[in-house]
C-alpha cells in the first residue's frame, strides 16, 4: 500500500512539475536562460529546461527525492543496498509515472466527441 501511495505522490509532483500552470513563467525562464547563447552556466538551465519538458525524465528525479526524503520501496520490498534503491527508485518512478501518463493520455485522446 506504502508503494501504492508513494507511486501516486510521484506522479503528483511529477504531473505538476511538467504540466502545472503555476510552475509555467519558471519554465518560460528557465527555458529562455537555456537557448541564450553565452549565458554562464547555460548547460545547466538547458538540463534543466529538457528535463520539466519530459514526465518521463522529471518523474526519474522526483523517484531520487522520494527516495531521500520520504521512503525507499525497493529497498523496503527487495532489502537492497540504500545507494542501489535511490538509483532503483528512480527507475520504479520513471516507469511506473510513465504508466500512468500513457493511460491517461489515452483516455484523453480516445474520449467520445459530443458531436
């Protein structure tokens, strides 16, 4: 159940993150401060600009965070080494939010029209 949960707070944050209209003048910036040449540290708001443009690669972080702040499935589940079930929850976020977008998606674009 603790997995459960922990998998819809990752696609919460990651839903948010990507879609979200409250975080859309940060990525406006982050993205402009990205594709402006001679910028110092240009590389870094360019990761960061591809990186809350793709649920897929922003819910592989937020797995990284989970994992440090809140609790670690794989490692609770599977008794792995700490350091491999960041790394592995990272991986269940990314796949298991990329799940849940696909269904979603789906939905949306297969919906009846109300024609």
């Amino acid at each position: 159940m603790n997995t459960l949960i922990w998998i819809l707070i990752a696609y919460g944050m990651s839903n948010i993150l990507v879609y979200g209209s409250i975080f859309n003048a940060p990525r406006q910036f982050i993205n402009v401060i990205g594709n402006t040449e001679g910028f110092p540290l240009r590389f870094v708001f360019k990761f960061i600009s591809d990186l809350v443009s793709c649920m897929m690669c922003t819910s592989t972080w937020v797995g990284f965070f989970l994992s440090l702040t809140f609790f670690s499935p794989t490692n609770t589940l599977f008794g792995t080494n700490e350091w491999y079930s960041i790394f592995l929850d990272g991986v269940l976020a990314s796949g298991a939010v990329w799940a849940f977008n696909s269904v979603i998606e789906w939905f949306e674009q297969n919906r009846p029209s109300n024609n």
